[in-house]
C-alpha cells in the first residue's frame, strides 16, 4: 500500500461507515411508511437505496483495492 496515503484509506472507511449509517436510517423510515400504509412514500426510496448500495460496493472494492497486499 505504499502508493495509497494511510489517510485516504481512513477517510474511505469514514465515508464507509456514514453510507452504511445513512442506509439504515433510510430502511427504519421505510419501515415506518410502510406500516403507515404509505405505499407511494415508501417505495419512492427504493432507487436511492439501490444507488447508496452500489455506491456501497463500488466503495468496498475502491478500499479492497488500496489494502490488498500485492503480487
């Protein structure tokens, strides 16, 4: 990992965790406008949890890229 700044890593893993955070938040209210009965409220989250979780992965393979040891 000598061509990735340690602190790069560390900012990822923070943007990491608040993603993974903000997600939840967003599936608890989900879960409230569904037992609401608020269908069309409920599913208009359905595309942004869709990007925030490619958004997700896509972050998880930038991090596993900077900290895998390489051949």
């Amino acid at each position: 990992m000598s061509d990735v700044n340690e602190e790069w890593v560390e900012k990822l893993g923070a943007i990491q965790e608040q993603l993974s955070s903000l997600y939840a938040e967003i599936e608890s209210l989900r879960g409230e406008l569904k037992t609401a009965g608020r269908k069309a409220d409920f599913q208009a989250f359905n595309e942004p949890l869709e990007r925030m979780a490619r958004y997700g992965r896509l972050f998880s393979d930038i991090h596993l890229s900077w900290t895998e040891p390489r051949d």
